[in-house]
C-alpha cells in the first residue's frame, strides 16, 4: 500500500566541491538527483508512503540510487535495473552568483528507456493500488519517446483508479521545444487535478509566447491553464512565492516565500515544494495552509547543497513556519 506513485529518470548529480567555473573543478560532492525521486523522498520525510517506478543501470551508481530512496523510506520494488544502459549523470558547478552550468550525461540512459511495459508490470504487481495520488512531470516525456509513452500509460492508470493526479511542468527547453512541450503537456494537463509551473511555464501549456509571460499576473495565467483542464493551478514563482486559483474558489491565494540570508542550492527547491504541496493535501489542508507547507520545504531545500539533502521533516517544517511568522526563516532554525 501506498499514498503516492511517481515516475522518471533517477540520476546521480555530481557538484563541485568549489565555487568557480566547471572547467577549472577537480572534486565533485555526489548526491542523488532527480524531480520525481526528488519528490518522492520529500513525501517519505513528511510522513507519506511514496512508490518510485523507473530504471537504474547494472553499475555503482544504480546501486548508489537504489540504496539511497530504500534508506529514505520509497518503495523501489518497481526500480529495474537495466543492463544494457548505464544509469545517467548530471554534473554541475557549485552555486554562486551566476547560474551554475549543468552538463547531462543522460543521452541512452537506463531512466530514459523506461517503457509502457515498466508501468504495466508495475500496475500488475500492485503498484497503483491503494494508492490515492500520482505525481508526474514534465521532465520524463521528455527525455524520450518511450518515457513519454510511459507517463501517459501513467496517467491513464491513474485516472482509471481514481487517483488524484498532479503534473509539475519542469520545461527543460534543452530536451525538446516549446511548440512541442506545449503539446504534450497541454495533452497531459487535460486530465491532470492539480498542475504545477512557473510562470513562463504556465504560459506555455495556456499558449501564450513565453516571452510575454511576464506581461500577465501570475493569478492569470494560472486561471488560463484551468481552461485547459486542471482542477487547481499552482504557480511557482520562486522568491516571489507562491498563487493558486481553484475551479472552486472565486479569488486567488496567494502566499510569500520564506525568506533567505542566501539562497545555498536552487536546484530540487521546486520539487520540495510539490512534495510539501502534496502531503498537505493528503492530510487535508486547505489550499491556503498546502501554499505556505510548500512554500517551507522549497525553502528548506534551497537551504542546502543538494537536490534532497535539505528536504524537511514534519516537525522541521512547523519550525520554519513558527519562525517565518514571527520573523524569521529556515537559516534562524537549528
């Protein structure tokens, strides 16, 4: 039995021990990386029981993936090992004041031949049963044909089981184009209960030019996306905070970030946020009180170095929270 199945690309990111240039790095930190298994082990800190469906590789770094989500607490019965692929890498410079650069070595990997098969054989051994929500991304239907295949046979088991099904839009405009992420996810979104995305994100799947983006509210770009099928439309918009709009209410809710001394790591805060986000739901906080959750664990993940390092527990959020109302924010927290 779980509370909520997901599925993706696993890697290993490797980040520079240093700040400065990639090209001048000679030590790496390693960690485990990736939206969803990002997403899956924030659930598992705050309680949820999460169920991991992907590929890893017959190597080390498999092994290091495998042993990481088992040690935090996700399901990785459905995580084959593939032996024809190796598992992917991310590699990036250590965060500074300029985006860091990233290189993926992710082209043939095992996480990308994930196949319709893998979520069939999934959904044939329990998988989805019991089950009350799925978590998708944007990411996976982009890496590759079969991925993508992949998410939507997801999807459909999902809705056939009355799941509740979120879709975080993750556009990584290296993968694939905007006119075809606009496509697919629009295609994905349709049956989709609660849609997550920045606001050039946003605009994408409500067939707005990225570019004017910023032109519009973020309230309205959210409510643009609901035409297209989403129950909730949740807007990610960093420092910013965070709104929401609701088939079921008439204004929108919008709630501030928590505040930083220094932003550490950016990189998985976005997927703390989902994780906060879903496991408020689950426990059946109103919207408003799910914004302020998420809105805490992205923070505490853009506290520290690495995608998962700095995901919260329950009782560390509630510390945040305390200290934002009264001030402070995760770096007044010990």
């Amino acid at each position: 039995m779980t509370d909520v199945v997901t599925l993706g690309e696993c890697l290993v990111s490797l980040v520079a021990t240093r700040p400065g240039p990639l090209a001048e790095a000679s030590a790496f930190d390693r960690f485990v990386a990736g939206a969803e298994a990002n997403v899956a082990v924030g659930l598992a800190r705050l309680g949820c029981q999460a169920t991991y469906i992907g590929r890893v590789g017959n190597d080390g770094f498999g092994e290091t993936i495998r042993r990481h989500l088992r040690g935090e607490g996700v399901d990785t019965t459905h995580l084959t090992t593939d032996t024809d692929a190796p598992t992917g890498v991310m590699v990036r410079e250590r965060p500074g004041l300029v985006p860091a650069q990233v290189l993926y070595l992710r082209r043939g990997s095992a996480g990308s031949r994930l196949t319709v098969a893998d979520i069939d054989a999934a959904a044939a051994a329990g998988a989805f049963e019991g089950a009350r929500w799925l978590h998708l991304t944007g990411i996976t239907p982009a890496v590759s044909t079969s991925a993508r295949d992949a998410t939507a046979r997801a999807a459909t088991i999902g809705r056939e089981a009355g799941l509740t099904i979120s879709l975080d839009l993750n556009l990584r405009r290296r993968l694939w184009s905007d006119a075809t992420a606009g496509t697919v996810l629009r295609d994905l979104a349709v049956h989709t209960d609660v849609l997550f995305g920045s606001d050039d994100e946003l605009a994408v799947v409500a067939g707005i030019p990225p570019g004017d983006a910023a032109k519009h509210d973020p309230a309205a770009l959210a409510r643009a996306c609901l035409d297209v099928g989403p129950r909730v439309v949740v807007a990610k918009l960093g420092s910013g905070g965070a709104t929401i709009v609701a088939r079921d209410e008439v204004e929108a809710i919008h709630r501030p970030a928590v505040p930083l001394a220094a932003v550490v790591d950016p990189v998985g805060a976005g997927d703390a946020f989902c994780a906060g986000f879903i496991a408020a739901r689950l426990d059946g906080a109103a919207l408003a009180e799910c914004l302020e959750i998420a809105n805490a664990c992205g923070a505490a993940a853009a506290a520290a170095l690495g995608d998962q390092t700095g995901l919260p527990s329950p009782e560390q959020v509630a510390a945040i929270r305390h200290a934002h109302e009264t001030g402070g924010g995760p770096d007044t927290v010990r």
